[in-house]
C-alpha cells in the first residue's frame, strides 16, 4: 500500500491534486481545504490511503495521520464509501466527526452532502466505541445549544464548515442562551 506521498504539485482539480513523483503523475483526492490550499508547483506531502476495487486504484490523501485514520475508520460503517467519508471530512472537522460520534449526534452527519439518516445513524452506531477522546485534536463538547446554533445558521445558507467556524468565535464568557449565541456567531459573518 501507498502509505505516503510527496512531490510537486501539477494539477489541481476541485477534488483532488496530480502529484509528480520522479515524472509521475498521481491523481490524489483529497479533502476540500488540501485542494483550496495548495499552491500549483510546490511540494506537498500527504499521508495516503489507497482504496482497491476490481476496476480502479484511487488514491486518497490527508495532511495527517489522524485524518487518514478516520477516513479509514469511516469506511468501516456500513453504507459509507471513500467519496462519502472525504465529504464528510470535507465537511466537518476532526473534533466535530469525533464527538458526533461519542456524544451520539447523528444529525452533525446528516448535515454533510450525501449522507442521509440511515447513513448518520450508522456511522454513530458503527463507531461508538472506535472513536475515543483521544481520536484527533482535543475534544470540547458540543453541547445541544451549540448544535442548535449550527443547525440555525445552516439553515440561514451557511455551510456546516463556516457554522463551525462562528460557532468557535464565539467568547468563552458569552450566555448560555440560543438567541444570543446566534446573534454573536451572525457577527462573525458581518
């Protein structure tokens, strides 16, 4: 198995980057931040996962080892594929996908494009157990306020991505309330 790869940077697609390695070019997909980052012409270096099928080699890359590893423990639910589980890490952080599991939230899954009920219910079933609080970064809670203050900017049109963003801008010290969680989180888009 590829379990890593560097070069220089030849192509980049809105799913993936053709990475060349000594005059070959591998097609590596990859999670949305990797390909809206990257530079075209630099080096980069990825921790990979190659998924073998009867008719095709795909190759998946990370910028870590965490992800890589939960890609490869997202692939082990039931109805979840390698383009599923990169959207949902397209989607949601490390810590989110983390304590969606272990805190039982299904409904943080089925925010992600592609991924429905049964699907969330699954990967939260599947995993309980093989996500640990030591899985990823560092974990805080979500709490039900928070999870209701991303559901309510989702709503207004923001990604789950840019929900999670304003939610983390909000001060330590801010009230316990919706109402005013929401609004706070709203000024990060002002």
């Amino acid at each position: 198995m590829i379990a890593s790869i560097e070069g220089n940077v030849t192509q980049i697609l809105e799913d993936s980057v053709v990475v060349n390695v000594s005059g070959i070019g591998f097609r590596v997909f990859v999670p949305s931040n990797v390909s809206r980052d990257v530079e075209l012409h630099h080096v980069i270096a990825l921790y990979t996962y190659l998924v073998v099928k009867e008719d095709s080699l795909t190759l998946f890359g990370f910028e870590s080892i965490e992800e890589r590893d939960m890609f490869v423990l997202l692939l082990s639910a039931n109805g979840v594929g390698p383009r599923t589980a990169l959207a949902i890490l397209s989607t949601l952080s490390l810590e989110i996908v983390s304590n969606a599991v272990i805190q039982e939230q299904p409904d943080i899954f089925s925010r992600v494009s592609g991924v429905g009920k049964k699907t969330a219910q699954s990967i939260v079933l599947q995993l309980q157990g093989k996500v640990t609080k030591g899985s990823g970064s560092p974990l805080s809670t979500i709490r039900d306020v928070d999870s209701d203050v991303i559901a309510a900017l989702t709503s207004l049109g923001y990604s789950v991505v840019e929900a999670q963003t304003a939610l983390q801008m909000i001060p330590k010290d801010a009230p316990e309330d919706i109402e005013s969680r929401i609004r706070l989180a709203l000024q990060y888009f002002s």
